[in-house]
C-alpha cells in the first residue's frame, strides 16, 4: 500500500472511532447538543461502521484510480 492508502485508512479509523464517542457518550459533545441523551449502543455502533465503510470505499476508489 502507498502511504496515501495507510493515511486515508488511518484517517477512516479514526473517524468512526470519533463517530462512535459522540454518537455514545453527550459529554463529549459541543453543549448546544449535550442535551441530548446517548445512543444505544446498537446504533453507535452501526453509525461507526457506516462512516467506515464510506471510508474503506475512498480508499478503494483511491486504489483503482491510480
């Protein structure tokens, strides 16, 4: 893999990851939207692995255009 691939993954990842926290934990989140209570767990979960698979699809798009 080129280092673009390792970095757009890496940057996916982390993404998801960051997903994952502010969709679960309101504490994290700027205070106009503290209010609102957490996301099950389920649904943290399944918006984490939608931001990585559109993730995983930019790195794949990447692969095949070069």
């Amino acid at each position: 893999m080129d280092s673009d691939h390792i970095l757009l993954s890496l940057v996916g990842a982390g993404a998801s990851f960051v997903t994952f926290c502010l969709m679960r934990f309101p504490q994290t989140r700027r205070p106009q939207f503290q209010r609102y209570g957490p996301f099950s767990l389920m649904a943290s979960f399944f918006g984490a692995l939608a931001i990585f698979f559109i993730a995983a699809l930019a790195v794949y798009a990447q692969a095949v255009w070069h």
